[in-house]
C-alpha cells in the first residue's frame, strides 16, 4: 500500500503505488492491443452505474474468450478500494474516471514454453485519473464540431462492436484526420454503408422532430450513458429510438450531442464546418442535462465550469 500522498492501483493481485503499475512488454494487451475495457466514473466520490459498467466487461470477456478470474463482486470491491484512496487526492468538488481493463496475458511467442502457465493468467487493472474538466468546459457552452473522415467503422463482421476493446488505432487515425481539417474537432466515423456509427469517446445523437435518434445498435457500441439517455428521455416523455441516420438526417437535425461516461453530456453545433439547427446547444440537451443532474444530485455543468477554473488557477 501506497501513502496517501500518491494514488494507487490495483495490478494482477496486488494494490500498488500508480508509479508502480507497470505492464510487461510481453503483454497481448500490447503485443496484440487483446484487451478489454471499461471507464467508469464517480460521482460525489462513488462509482456511478458500476454495476452496469461490470454487466458489459462480463459481455465482453465472454466474447472474446478469456476471462478476469474475478466476479462481478470481487471487482467492484477492487474498484471500490481504489476509489476510495484515490479520492483523497482530488478536491471534494472533483471527480474521479475509473479505467478496469484486463488483457489475454502474455503472448507465448515471446515467453516460450517455459512461460506457458503465466501466458494463460490474464492481466487485469484498476486505476483512476482526475476528471480533465477543462478539456470539455469550452464545448459544453460553444459545442463541439465533428468532422467525417475518410476512415469507416470497422465492421461488425471484423470485430463485434458490441465489445468494449482497446483496439482502438482507427479511432486514432480518425481523430487525427478530423483535426486536419480544424484542430479543435473530433471524429464522427461513418460505417461502410455510409451510415453514422460513433465518435471515438461516445455515442451521439440527433433530435428531429422532438425525436431523439441515436444510431443503430447493430454497427455501434451500446454505451451506459447512452442507456441513462434513453431512461431520462422517456421520464421526459421524448421518445428516443436507435436507427440508420446518414450524414444527411445529421445535417437536417434541430440538435444534436453526445454522451459519454467522462462528461455525461456535450452538445454538438457543427458537422462537416456546417451548423446543426441554429448552431446552438438545443433546449432537448437542456432538458436531460437537467434531469441528468436530478438524477445524481449534482449540476454536472456547473462542476465541468468550475473544475476548468480551478484546474487552470493551479496551473
């Protein structure tokens, strides 16, 4: 254990100092990017929809073939262990992202024979980070603007989209490319059909009509916070459903945004350089945010707003 002057994190068995937590060259998460993940993150100090976050994991192990070797339980008293070292180091007003991610384990190419029983141990990590306000305190009040690039979705028939993985170098490429185009955009990748899929943290929506319409679940990621859009739309009384949409249903939008589990909710105002509705946050966004916040007892806004401040006056 730690002192608490450092955070920790919880690697393969052991509680370790974050400096301490090293992964081995060998490891398929890098060899192969064979790794599953989940972000979660606290709010008011607590692991929000962990439960939910740790049904996905299990989903995602059973996908891919390997396992953690620890329940549902077992986990989330590791994450709940972390958080609560973690969150002495942050100010009462901050939040915590959760990163669980655990890995096929050594690949036996590289370890050999003599290494076969470490190469069937999978690696699995808990670690946390304080939640970077100031990279979303600007987009929650200007909008974000999303660009189109060139490179598509990988395909379901490549790699189920349903399972939360960290091979992920597309989603890179595509961020990169979208900020050719304007430094400060991000990607919203196409899938080969022409049909939107994701953006690289989150999952987005467009509202037509007073509809919310979010992309189908055949060719995207089913996100926790995309569930809690949905919960929250039908409290409201907004109808909400998953549907092919083409960059031409974005374009024709009133408003569009995404969620994402680090910020919850951020409004998109720009797609391909051209305004969505009136160029503004919309009033459906407003509406969830608020409930978003009855939800969890805290104005997520306002914490993303001072958070920024307070990280920028420390620096």
């Amino acid at each position: 254990m730690s002192s608490i002057s450092e955070p920790i994190a919880w690697l393969n068995g052991e509680t370790v100092p974050i400096s301490a937590a090293k992964l081995s060259v060998f490891d398929m998460g890098i060899v192969l990017g064979a790794s599953v993940t989940e972000m979660i993150r606290t709010i008011a100090h607590r692991p929000f929809r962990l439960d939910d976050h740790l049904e996905r994991l299990e989903r995602s192990l059973r996908a891919v073939g390997f396992s953690a070797n620890k329940s549902r339980d077992e986990l989330a008293a590791i994450v709940n262990e972390v958080v609560d070292h973690n969150k002495q180091l942050i100010p009462a007003g901050h939040d915590l992202g959760i990163t669980l991610f655990v890995t096929a384990g050594l690949n036996l190419t590289y370890v050999g024979a003599a290494g076969l029983e470490a190469a069937r141990q999978p690696t699995v990590c808990v670690h946390t980070f304080p939640l970077p306000f100031e990279l979303w305190a600007k987009k929650l009040d200007a909008g974000q603007h999303l660009i189109t690039p060139s490179i598509r979705h990988v395909p379901p028939d490549s790699l189920d989209p349903k399972i939360k993985s960290r091979s992920r170098l597309h989603w890179y490429l595509a961020d990169q490319q979208a900020k050719l185009g304007d430094p400060t955009a991000g990607a919203l990748v196409l899938d080969h059909a022409g049909n939107v899929a994701e953006t690289s943290s989150g999952n987005f929506f467009i509202v037509r009509d007073g509809v919310i319409c979010t992309p189908s679940h055949r060719t995207t990621l089913g996100g926790v916070s995309q569930q809690v859009v949905t919960e929250l739309a039908s409290q409201l009384g907004i109808q909400c459903v998953a549907t092919d949409l083409q960059v031409y249903d974005v374009l024709n939008a009133d408003e569009a945004f995404t969620s994402s589990t680090p910020y919850c909710l951020l409004p998109v105002v720009r797609v391909n350089g051209r305004p969505i509705g009136d160029g503004q946050p919309g009033p459906i966004l407003a509406k969830l945010l608020a409930a978003w916040n009855d939800l969890v007892g805290l104005d997520i806004a306002e914490q993303i707003r001072r958070g920024a401040l307070e990280r920028s006056d420390a620096t």
